[in-house]
C-alpha cells in the first residue's frame, strides 16, 4: 500500500491526532546509552545523531534540550511522493505563527510544535481539513 497522493484527499482526510505527553529534539554522539524504545524517532547529522524523546525521559537522563513540543500526527496513509501537503499545512500554521517541525514518516506525517501551540495548531489544522 503506497499512500494517497491526491492532495484534496489527503487535505479533507487528514484528521491530526495529538499524542499525550511533551516531547523533545536532542543530539547525542551516540545511541549507546539511549534505550531505542523511548525513541520517537533518530536522524543522523554530520553534527550527532538527533533524537526525539519524551521530556520526561530526557530530563531522566540528562538530556540536553531547547525547545518543549507537542505531537500531532496526521492520521491519513500519505504517499512519501505526494506533492503539497507539507506546504499546504505548514503555510496554514505559519499564517497563525506557529511553528512546525515535520518528520515524515512511512504511513504518517508527524508536526512537531511548540506545546503552548498545540490546542491552537490543532483547531487550525481541523479547520484546514475542513475548508
């Protein structure tokens, strides 16, 4: 199954979930002291490995971090060559100043923002979907 392409679909279907909790962006050298089922999700820079992690985990661990972040994942199975949908989100959050941090991943597009945001971003992204 490849995912929905069609960007009006994928717009009026993309029904944003928000996760519980507060979740944050860190870097490590190295994923030897990282248990990987606490991780949302890693990503290898030139400058360390990025994670994302529970606060409540990297506060645990000591774990350095700027920016405190709500979850959202839009519901919809989006094709990773679909054209548009980041755009068109981002622009609708941007418009509200929000921020958006996205990870595209194989079923889903998850929208990291920051969580004084949250029940705004979702109330934009509902109304997206909607119009």
């Amino acid at each position: 199954m490849s995912g929905e392409k069609n960007l009006g679909v994928l717009l009026k279907n993309m029904q944003p979930s928000l996760h519980e909790g507060e979740f944050v962006f860190c870097s490590v050298e190295n994923l030897n002291n990282i248990d990987i089922q606490e991780l949302v999700c890693s990503f290898r820079e030139a400058e360390g490995i990025t994670i994302i992690v529970s606060k409540n985990y990297a506060d645990i661990h000591k774990l350095n971090y700027s920016f405190i972040a709500s979850w959202i994942t839009l519901t919809i199975h989006s094709s990773l060559d679909a054209v548009g949908l980041t755009a068109a989100f981002s622009k609708a959050l941007a418009a509200e100043n929000i921020s958006s941090n996205v990870v595209a991943a194989f079923y889903h597009d998850h929208i990291f923002v920051n969580h004084a945001d949250a029940a705004k971003a979702m109330l934009v992204l509902q109304s997206l979907s909607n119009s």
